[in-house]
C-alpha cells in the first residue's frame, strides 16, 4: 500500500498464497492521505479502532498508534505487518475490545465496523477520554457507512458530518462535545432463551457487542440446537462459539463433557463465558480466542461442533469455513465427528466429503442442513 509516509507490504492472517483479498482497502488509503493532506497532528496519544489487518497501525507506526480490535486474526496480521516493517515489539500497543481503553485520547481514527452495535459500545467506551480538542476521523466504504452510522456518531461524541465520495470510500469528521449527555452503555445485552430448544431452553444468553445475533437467537443456531448429537462425547470444541449457546447446551446436557469456547473474536469469547457462567453449568470449560484449532492438540478431540462464517468483513468467501474443517479433522481422534450447520446453497457437503471421505445428513429445512462427518 503506497501511504503519504512510503509503501508499507500488508498480509492477512493466516497468509495464503492463493488468498487474493488484499489487506486495506480504499478508504484506509482515504484516511491516511487525509491525515497528510490537512497536516493532523499527530501527537499526544493516537488510537485506532477497528484496524481491519494493521494497515492504519503500521503506517502510522512512527507515532506509534494504540490499536484497539476485536479480531484475533486481525491482531496477529497486525503483528506481522508491523515487524515486517520494522517496527520493534511493544512500540505499537495492541489492545483488545476487552481491555481498558486509554484514559485520554489525542487522535481517535475508526474503521467504521459491519456491526452498528460494536461501534456504539466502542464509542460509549471511549467517550470519557476524548476531549474538545480530540481529532476524530472515521473511514469506511461508501456500503458501510449509513444515516445510523453518523447518528451514532453525533448522539454519542458530537457534531458530524461525511466527506465526499473517493474511490468508494468515505470519511466520517466528528467534533467532541464534551458536554453531550450520553446514553448508557446497554452492552452486554441478555436475553432469555425460547423453549423447545433442548438443554438451553429458557436459559439466559449473553451477547456483548458485535456478536452475530446479539438481540436474539438465529434461526441457524435454533435449527442446530434441536439436533444436537446426544450425551457421551467427551472433549468437545464449540468452533467459532459466538456467545457460546451451543457449547453450552452441550455442557447442560452431559455435564461430564469437558467443552472448549474459541472464537477468533475477543468479544465472542467473552460473551460465550458470560453465558456459560449465567447458567451455573457444573461442567468443565476452556475459553480460547485464537486462529480456529491452531492451538488444540492433534487427535485430542471427540466432537466438533460448527457453524462457520461465510463473510470476512464484506467479502463472501469459503476460506474460513474450509480452515475449520481442516483444523477439526487435524483435531479430531480417530472415529471423532465434526456436526456443521450451514445453509443448503454452500454446498459444505462436497467439501466434507473431500476432507473425510464421507459426510452424513442429519436434518435439514428448506433453508438449512446439519451434516456430520467422522474422523477414519
């Protein structure tokens, strides 16, 4: 990516050859030749929300930036990118979503997120450290950003207003009112579960911000919940957890199961505990933010239960999903079964049969299939 400081050389994580996704897009490359263009100084504490791979990180790595994201994979990207660059360890803060934000905010740069709900909560948190000198710009693709989006924007920071339209891409200028009078945090949200659903019927699930489905349960997961395989299984991977509804029930219905929570997203993650810990379940759990099953033992699991995504960011793409089946076969013992959920039209059975050599339907609607494949 060609900035106004020099080019900077940006991956994904994982990287992959044959990905063709590239690592910033239009309007990180807008917000950057903004911030030189108009002279922002950019001194006093530099924060950047929603980095999506490290590109506005590594690019103002000189002012050293406090990253602040939700992503596990864009974290480590991040980490990437930047010794790629040069740029020596602990020189750029990486925080989570999860983590205290700093107390006082200089420059505030957002990639405006897919989740109008994780931009309102990562505004409420950071609200109390901008002040009436704060520059505050946000960046995003003319697709992402919505009235909604500035109305967030202005009921929760002050004044907004947009740019024009530059390769797509579009910036968003906010002015702190430190005056404002602010709504509540409403995050994390809970809701009580429908009955008719299993062990999870009537129970209480915790959703914090940015998590799929936040407000209520998707009919994906409310089709997989009733076709749970039984009791016995063992160790079992809730893979790509979301707010952990599944394990859950898993836990609530064998509580000699021992289940593992991973997500590559740290509000997820925190979500899926959240949950687990409202219900009083008496089982053993681990909860993980990381790259899939890149961390769990070969041959160490029986089941692995999964819904997998079919987006990164606005992209359609089958990668991830096809990584989880790998890493759940890699995973699994022998005779150890991956349950997925999935829409009928990604026709995630051609892949499961390539991978393990068989792949069994369990149920289906007009809208949905579970299918099963066993480990040889």
């Amino acid at each position: 990516m060609t900035t106004p400081w020099g080019e900077v050389e940006l991956t994904r994580f994982p990287e992959d050859p044959r990905d063709r996704l590239r690592a910033w897009d239009a309007s990180d490359a807008y917000l950057l030749h903004h911030l030189a263009e108009q002279g922002v100084p950019l001194t006093g504490t530099v924060v950047v929300v929603g980095d999506r791979w490290g590109a506005l990180a590594t690019a103002l790595a000189q002012h050293r930036p406090a990253q602040i994201t939700d992503s596990f994979l864009g974290q480590q990207a991040t980490l990437r990118n930047l010794a790629r660059a040069g740029v020596e360890p602990g020189a750029v803060p990486l925080l989570t979503t999860q983590d205290p934000p700093p107390e006082r905010v200089d420059v505030l740069l957002i990639r405006v997120p897919k989740s109008l709900a994780l931009l309102e909560e990562q505004l409420l948190r950071l609200a109390p450290a901008v002040h009436s000198d704060t520059v505050v710009v946000g960046a995003g693709m003319v697709k992402e950003i919505h009235t909604s989006t500035l109305q967030l924007f202005e009921r929760i920071l002050g004044p907004t207003r947009t740019s024009l339209a530059r390769q797509k891409a579009r910036l968003v200028f906010c002015t702190p009112d430190p005056d404002l009078e602010r709504p509540a945090n409403p995050w994390p949200y809970s809701y009580v579960l429908p009955r008719g659903i299993g062990a999870v019927s009537g129970r209480t699930v915790v959703n914090h911000a940015g998590v799929f489905c936040a407000d209520r349960l998707d009919i994906g997961t409310r089709f997989f919940l009733q076709h749970l395989p039984g009791p016995g299984a063992g160790r079992v991977v809730d893979l790509g957890c979301g707010n952990g509804v599944v394990g859950t029930a898993v836990a609530l219905a064998d509580p000699v199961a021992e289940v593992l929570f991973v997500d590559e997203s740290f509000q997820a993650v925190a979500s899926a505990e959240a949950t687990y810990k409202a219900n009083g379940v008496p089982g053993h759990a681990e909860f993980r933010v990381g790259d899939g099953l890149a961390g769990v033992a070969s041959a160490s699991v029986d089941l692995v239960l999964n819904n997998p995504p079919f987006h990164s960011h606005q992209a359609t793409s089958d990668a991830t999903a096809w990584r989880m089946f790998t890493g759940a076969r890699r995973a699994l013992r022998p005779g150890g079964e991956l349950w997925v959920i999935g829409n009928r039209h990604l026709g995630y059975h051609v892949k499961l049969k390539r991978l393990f050599g068989n792949c069994q339907l369990v149920a289906s609607d007009p809208k949905f299939v579970v299918l099963k494949a066993v480990k040889a």
